[in-house]
C-alpha cells in the first residue's frame, strides 16, 4: 500500500483527498521537486530543497517547511515504503479558495502533497544502445527555471517523442538548444563536454549539475555556452539527464544516428562516474 503525505499527516494515497478549488487544480499554481533516493537515502537532498525554495519564492508562495522539516517528512515517507530505490514526489501549490479568481488570494494556507514510487533501474539495454529522440520548437512560456506544476506544454513535446516510438524531444528556441521535454541535454563534440548555460530558458536540473562537477573532478573537457542547433545534430555523442533517468544516451536524433550510432567513450566514462558517485553519497 502506497502512502503520502498531505497537510499534515501521513495516509493511504487511495484516501488522499484534496479541494477541487485548489488553485493547483484549477490554474497549475504550485511547484514540485521529484527526489530519488537509494538504498533508503536521498541523493542530493539539500540542492533539491533549495531549488523547492527558488521555485517557491518564484511565484511568491511561502515556504510552508524548514529544510530540516522536509528532510523529516522525506525520510518518514521514504520509510514507510519497501523499495530499495524510490522516487519521492513533492508539490506544493498556493491552496485552495472559497472561489475562482486569478489574482492571488490572501493568507491562503498552501497544500503540501507528497508521495513516493519505486524507481526502476535504467534498462542495460539502453545504457549499452541508447535511445531515440526528436526535436521540436521549444514552445513553452519564458520562466523554465522555475518547476512548476504546469505542465502541458511539456507533456505535449513529451507526446511528439512517445508517438514516435522515442524516449525524449530535445528542444530548441531561436536555433539555439534549451533542454529535453523532461530533461536536461549534454552534447559531446571532438571530446568535449558542450553544456548550454543556465537561464530563464531551462530548468537547473541537479543531475546536470552533478554530471558538471563530475567532469571537472575527472579532467573531462568541457564548455557551458550557447549550442547551436546544427551543433546538436553534428554531435559526436548525446544525452540526456534528469533526477529519474540519471545519464541516459540519446543515439538516434530524428531518425538518424548520432555520431556513430552507439554510446560513446565520453557517455560511458561519466555514468561510471555517476554510479561512483551516487555510491559514495548513498551507499548504494
């Protein structure tokens, strides 16, 4: 039996029960943090509560916990579940009104919602081949760093990927790359690292920053600039990080190979690196 967290006690996510004015319901109005946690231990926990803080005071909600409070309530749900490794869901939205209005409402006591899942192992098959991608216009609205509830513009790129048999939609605006659909993209071009630079564009994930600092740990070769789009699809190598997905090869761009089809030396050097050093955080 799954259980979550919701205002204030823990219960059977079957018997979760939340307003449908909830301004998270009705407008999108929250943020969320998606935490992976193995062997019982979360990764990186103190850079995805600071990025809730910067999304909370992004749209101007209030942080309803201390850090040391949500790393309680992190590790009590964490807890109640068997799964060697989860994925731990945190949403916070601006509460729930006695009407439906679009300005902000005053003193509204915020829902704070949380849940955990099994986290699958990335399948071996596609560390050693890699997945397939798409491309599209990068669409959505213009403050990406912040990671909020609403969604659709990412689930309809997202869709584009999944109706054409992909994994992810790399995005690009102005002829310059942001991200992936749910993800954050890394191109390798004659053995070095080519990252784009954070801004209101992209969401500063935290695995792309750990893959950052892996590189520098290990001597990797690398340049945070602007990629042009026909940079993206003269790489050598591609993929993709997120929380869930870790580092994940992308070798197949609108249905033609990246580089030479395969992972390359590059991508396999930094998920040995990032096993390492989840290892060494978690212990798992």
């Amino acid at each position: 039996m799954s259980i979550c967290y919701l205002n204030g006690g823990f219960v059977p996510r079957s018997e979760a029960r939340i307003s449908p004015m909830d301004r998270g319901f009705l407008f999108g109005d929250g943020v969320y943090e998606v935490i992976p946690v193995y062997g019982g231990r979360a990764f990186r926990l103190d850079a995805h509560l600071a990025r809730l803080e910067r999304s909370l005071a992004g749209i101007g909600i209030a942080n309803p916990h201390s850090h040391a409070e949500w790393a309680d309530l992190v590790q009590r749900l964490v807890a109640a579940h068997h799964w060697p490794t989860q994925a731990v869901y945190v949403q916070v939205t601006r509460g729930a009104d006695t009407v439906r209005n679009h300005a902000f409402p005053q003193d509204l006591p915020p829902t704070v919602f949380m849940t955990a899942d099994a986290l699958a192992p990335i399948p071996a098959e596609q560390l050693e081949r890699g997945v397939s991608a798409v491309s599209a216009a990068d669409n959505r609205w213009l403050r990406c760093d912040l990671k909020t509830t609403a969604l659709l513009a990412n689930c309809l790129l997202r869709q584009l990927a999944v109706e054409q048999g992909c994994a992810e939609t790399v995005l690009f605006r102005d002829g310059f790359l942001t991200e992936g659909s749910a993800s954050n993209i890394f191109v390798v071009k004659n053995g070095v690292l080519l990252a784009p630079p954070k801004s209101h564009l992209m969401l500063p994930g935290i695995t792309c920053d750990v893959v950052l600092e892996l590189a520098a740990r290990h001597g990797q070769a690398t340049e945070v600039r602007e990629i042009r789009e026909e940079e993206v699809h003269a790489a050598d190598e591609l993929w993709l990080t997120s929380s869930t997905k870790e580092v994940l090869p992308i070798t197949q761009l609108d249905d033609k190979p990246v580089g030479a089809g395969y992972p390359g030396p590059v991508t396999l050097a930094m998920i040995d690196w990032f096993v390492q050093a989840r290892r060494e955080e978690c212990g798992a």
